[in-house]
C-alpha cells in the first residue's frame, strides 16, 4: 500500500486479504480508538477494518488546509490505497465520508453516524463555542476540554472505556479545534445544507442519528432524503453521542448490510 501522502493514525482489524475492506472516520476530536467497540463486533470478524483519525484531530499531526473538502480528498487516496468498499463516518468525519461522495471521488456505500446537513442540525453549544472563539481565541475549547471527562462519564459505556476515551479526547489541541470547527461550519454554510449533496451522490447511504444528542436533521432534509430511494434515515431512541462505540451492533448490522450491495 501506497499511504505516503499522509501519515494516517491507523487502527486496524481483520484479515489483511479479506474478500471486504472498510475505512472508518472518526469524529471531532475523536481517534481510530473510537471504533474498538465496532472492531470487536463477531459480525465483522471476516471484515478488514481500517479506523483512521483525521489529520489534527486527537493531537496528531494536522494538515495546513483543515477544510472538510481537503479532508474528503486525503480520505479518498487512503479509501483508494485500502482498497475500501464502504465508509463509516462519525460526526464531522460522517461529513467527509459524506464529501467523498459527492466530489465523486468514492462511489460505495456509506453508514453515516450522527452526521450533520447543516449548521441547524448542529448542537447550539458548539455554535456557540465558534462564536465565542472569535472573541476569545480558542480558550472556549480550552474550558470545553475541561467538560469532557463529566460528559464521557454519563455515556453507556464500561467504566474502563469511559477512562480510555477521556484520554483520547484531551490528547486534542483547543488552537486546532477552534480552526477545524470553524472551518467545518462555514463548509455547511456555504451549501446551506448538504442534504442534497448526499442525495446527488447516487450512493447507498445510512444515515444514523439519536433523536437528541448528535446531528439533527430538519423537516426540509427528512423530505429530501425520502425523495432517494438509496438513503435510509434510522433514528435510534432517545440520545446517543458516540454511536459507534455506544450501539456497535447496530453498526455492524448497517456495516454488513452495506457490504452486501458490493458483491
């Protein structure tokens, strides 16, 4: 394999031959560790799984241009490099798989986890932080890194995971986190929403969201996507954060799902 163009954080499982290979985004803030849960499902046991950490995120090396776009071409040469069929994309990492899609750079499916269409769907405390950033530089994200640990805690999660992912997500850069974050919302502003973006990509999509929580979806976007037959919308009960790690079964039900329409 080719993975030169950018030293990718790699987490990997399965078989290096396997008859499927799938590339796994995490999101904000978050590292490949994020998708042990998803790793260790039985059903994917015969399944390659390659989590790679977006460049800057969880304090690892992070690119000059943080843009979701360049995010989604550096995304696509290591989907291309893995040889992947499918992509799982959480939060903003959702939104490059997402990217890949549309730019027509990556045509399999994808499981898209808490993804947001636009800066409605997205959670009023983080717009908040961006705005307060642009006063304050990124000392909001220095006090929201502080949060985390109560956060995690109240997540269903064994206790020694909770400590696990607490170490992952202060491992982040709050100067990087204020860039990146901007960046991504001024990408959905300058679509208004991405929705349609998805549906034009004419991929198998999945669409997963906790109906409090991770990304919502408006009125305007739920008709959108009844509008493409390749697009399902599952909403899982009440609020859900870290959907890979949380609900991984269900994941991997999607994950399996998803690889079928590959044969």
């Amino acid at each position: 394999m080719n993975l030169e163009r950018w030293n990718w954080d790699l987490l990997e499982s399965g078989p290096a031959e396997a008859g499927h290979s799938v590339l796994l985004l995490p999101g904000a803030m978050c590292t490949a560790v994020f998708y042990q849960e998803l790793m260790a499902e039985p059903k994917l046991v015969g399944v390659r799984l390659v989590a790679a950490t977006l460049p800057g995120h969880g304090g690892s090396p992070a690119p000059d241009d943080v843009s979701i776009e360049n995010y989604a071409r550096l995304a696509s040469e290591l989907a291309a490099d893995i040889g992947c069929d499918a992509v799982v994309g959480h939060s903003i990492g959702a939104n490059v798989a997402l990217e890949m899609a549309a730019s027509g750079a990556f045509s399999g499916p994808l499981v898209l986890l808490g993804p947001c269409f636009s800066r409605e769907d997205e959670a009023k405390f983080f717009r908040a932080l961006d705005r307060l950033s642009r006063v304050f530089a990124h000392l909001p994200y220095v006090a929201m890194l502080k949060l985390i640990p109560g956060a995690v805690q109240e997540r269903p999660l064994p206790p020694d995971r909770r400590d696990d992912l607490v170490i992952e997500f202060q491992k982040n850069d709050p100067r990087f986190m204020r860039k990146a974050f901007h960046r991504y919302l001024q990408y959905l502003d300058h679509h208004g929403s991405v929705a349609s973006r998805l549906c034009e990509a004419e991929v198998p999509a999945w669409v997963v969201h906790g109906e409090s929580g991770d990304g919502g979806i408006t009125t305007e976007e739920r008709r959108t996507f009844q509008e493409c037959p390749r697009i399902h919308v599952i909403t899982i009960p009440g609020p859900s954060f870290l959907t890979a790690s949380e609900e991984p079964a269900l994941v991997a039900d999607l994950v399996v799902e998803a690889l079928a329409l590959t044969r």
